[in-house]
C-alpha cells in the first residue's frame, strides 16, 4: 500500500509541473499568392531554426500498378535541381554544420532540415530550387529506384515478420489506399517511368499542395520576407483530385497465418477499425493502448509477461491514418508458448477493460506519458516545425500543437471503456499469425 501511495504521489506530483511548465507555441500563419502556406514560430532558447516541409501526398494517392511511388519520389526530390548537383544538398547543409532528410508515409511526405540560425536563405534556396525546378531524368530514376528496390529487401523481404507485417495492411483494409505498404512492391517500382515521374511531380509538388513551417532562432517578419523572395515566383498547379479513404464497416473477422522462414516463434498481430486521427475518440484510444501495454504496471504486461510468461513483451498502439485507423497489438510467443493462450489471454484483458473500473493510477500514468512526450518535443525546433506543418497539412488547424495537452485531460475513464466496447467486438476484428517456416531438408541428406 505504501508503494502505491508513493507512486500515486509522484504521478500528482509530475501532473502538478508538467501543467505549470506546458509551453504555448505562438507562430504566424500566411498563405503566399501561390497557395503555399507558411507558419513562423520564433524561439531564441538557441541559435538553430529547423524548417519542415510537408507535401499532401503519400502512398494512400498512388494509383494500382505504381504502389510505392511516392516514396520513390521522395528519394529523387535528393537528385538535383536547376541550380543544385546531385547529392549536393546534403553537402551543403552537412558543412555548415546542419541536418536533414526526408520522410513518406501514407498521408503526406515531408522534408526538414535544422541549421544554425545565420543560414536560412540556404535552406530556403534549396527547398525552392527543387520545389520549381526537379532534374528528372531516366539515370536519376534508375538510381533511386534501386536505392529504394534494396531498402525493400533490407526493411521488408529480409528481415523477420517484414512479409507478414506488409501483408497486414492487405488483409484489413478493403479501400486500395491504405492496403499497400508505403515501400511498395518490386514489380511496380520497376515499372515507373520518367513520364510518371514528371506527371507525379507536377500534379502534387506545388507550393499550392504544401505547407512550410519554421521554428526556432529567426524573426517571423524577416524570414517571411525569405520565403516571399524565393518561393513567390513558383506557379501553383491545379489541385490533386480526392482521395477517397472510405472504409466499409467489417461485418466479420478476418484471418489469416502465413509462414515465415526468418522467423523463429510464432506472432500474433491484431487490428480493430477505429475512426480517422482527427476523430474525438482518438484520445481516448490512445489513453486506452498506454493502459493495455504501456510500461511494466500496464494490465497486459502484468497478466501476459510477467504472470503467465507467454511472451516476451506486448505492444498496442493507433496506426495513426488520417483516414480509417486502426488499433493493433502484437505479441510474440515465449519458447514452449502458444499462440492461442496469448489470444486468449489478450481477449480476456479487452474484456476485463470493459467491465471493470479503470483506476485512477491508470488515468494519470497514461495522460502524464502523454504529457512528457508532448512538453519534450516542444522543447526542439525540428519536433515543433514538424507538428506545425503537419497538422495544418492533415487538419486545417496548426493550433493543435497547443492543444494536445488539454485533449489528453478531457479523457475520463468511462471514455476509454467506452471505445473499448464500441470498437473491441469480434466481427471488427482482423487477425495475422506469422509461423516459423520449417528448414528446408538438405538434398541428398540420409
């Protein structure tokens, strides 16, 4: 009792300062004549600014027979422009002391860079150059395209549950935009063409179909000013057609196993349908997956790990869409343990959580987690310009940044049974085991 009374009492007490240090981020928000959006938050902690730029394009847009593409494309926005060579870019934000790289996933694919504070009109040059003036040519694509061909075998073919953790997506999701990986697949990156490329580049890399943020040690009036200088001039294009993300309700539960000859235990991978990241319910899904499985108090950790031994560890989560998401758990079997006492086991707590009271402990411990992730990131540049951009790329509001704390608080109790009874049934269930392929027996064995 002492121990509880002491851990209750740190998790208040953590409360108590993370709700007096949470810092507001203020920042501008202007719309060049051309549709790019811009957002300037000033913050002179530290000589460093990071600039975040986020196109509203991912692997959800790609059409059959080019899945993949978007992430293909993000490699060759590194392939040189009018006034810049290939692979330059990198070697000039490396030398003066700087970071950068870019990213895909399904919703949008964003470029950032963090710089000390006297180089802002290089960053600026570069983003705008590519921006208006990409070098596509069939070497480049060659390139890039068995850059990203190889990435596929180490991140996917060739790595344990790499095949199975693809095939989860096409098992779950009906809708085309959402059922294939981010990466791709090997025949349809081969088949890219320069013309796709172009026509990829020119419908969705316009400044009217991206959003630039800028956090740290600048000033919001003069930076501005940067912006307007070398973007200004870059033609906006026609809007991309709609995505349709529509997901229709699952009447059943899906399964399937699938063997994998990399794998040494079984796995067992589950998915829910829940609703889209902006939904009100995701806060409450959140609190819901650090109750499950966040930590060594949490109720799965304690019944599956260390009271049962079935596993190793288990992990659950929001696959984070901004269409239809999904809640998933995993969980790999101990040696001797099996996949059906781990599902059985894992039913049973998503059971439990919908009849029983959910203690205040639990409440604190997830909403303090989510807190000290939230402050953290608002303490780097890069984290700020990053969640700036993106939400106002995904949902129209960049003020969310200063707001995610607050939605965290608002999550009661009876809202995380709430999802959990509304979402947990059987019929929106899909599962993927994943078992160890046996060897292969040498030829010409006795």
């Amino acid at each position: 009792m002492r121990v509880q009374v002491l851990v209750l009492a740190a998790a208040t007490a953590a409360a108590v300062t993370l709700q007096a240090a949470t810092p507001k981020i203020t920042f501008t928000d202007t719309k060049l004549k051309n549709g790019l959006r811009v957002l300037i938050a000033e913050d002179h902690h530290a000589p460093v600014f990071s600039v975040a730029l986020a196109y509203n394009v991912g692997s959800r847009d790609e059409r059959p027979g080019r899945t993949g593409f978007a992430h293909l494309f993000e490699h060759m926005m590194f392939k040189g422009s009018e006034n810049v060579g290939p692979g330059e870019q990198f070697t000039l934000i490396f030398n003066n002391g700087g970071s950068m790289n870019g990213t895909t996933n399904e919703d949008r694919t964003l470029y950032y860079d963090t710089l000390p504070a006297n180089q802002l009109d290089m960053a600026l040059f570069l983003e705008a150059d590519r921006m208006r003036s990409l070098e596509i040519t069939k070497e480049n694509l060659d390139n890039q395209r068995q850059a990203v061909q190889e990435e596929r075998r180490l991140r996917v073919d060739n790595v344990p549950y790499g095949p199975s953790s693809e095939r989860f997506g096409e098992v779950a999701y009906s809708n085309p935009a959402y059922r294939h990986s981010v990466i791709g697949s090997m025949a349809d990156l081969s088949a890219a063409t320069v013309q796709d490329v172009s026509a990829f580049f020119k419908t969705y890399y316009a400044p009217n179909n991206a959003v630039m943020a800028i956090a740290g040690d600048v000033n919001a009036a003069q930076a501005l000013a940067k912006v307007r200088q070398y973007f200004d001039a870059i033609p906006s294009q026609p809007a991309p057609p709609p995505m349709d993300m529509t997901e229709p309700a699952q009447t059943k539960e899906k399964r399937e196993t699938m063997a994998d000859g990399l794998a040494r235990f079984p796995r067992v991978t589950l998915g829910y349908h829940v609703p889209p990241s902006s939904h009100t319910d995701t806060e409450a899904l959140s609190v819901l997956a650090t109750v499950l499985t966040g930590g060594r108090s949490s109720r799965m950790y304690e019944t599956l790990v260390r009271q049962k031994q079935l596993t190793t560890g288990v992990g659950a989560g929001l696959n984070g869409r901004r269409g239809p998401q999904l809640f998933m758990l995993n969980a790999t079997a101990s040696p001797g343990k099996t996949i059906a006492d781990i599902e059985s086991a894992i039913y049973a707590e998503i059971e439990r959580i919908k009849t029983e009271p959910i203690q205040s402990w639990e409440l604190d411990k997830a909403r303090n987690n989510a807190k000290r992730n939230i402050v953290g990131g608002l303490g780097n540049s890069l984290n700020t310009a990053v969640s700036l951009a993106e939400n106002a790329l995904a949902y129209n509001d960049p003020g969310l940044i200063n707001t995610q704390i607050d939605r965290i608080n608002k999550v009661t109790a009876a809202d995380v049974q709430r999802v959990a009874k509304q979402y947990f049934g059987e019929a929106n269930r899909t599962v993927l085991i994943t078992t160890p392929k046996p060897a292969a027996a040498p030829k010409g064995g006795r």
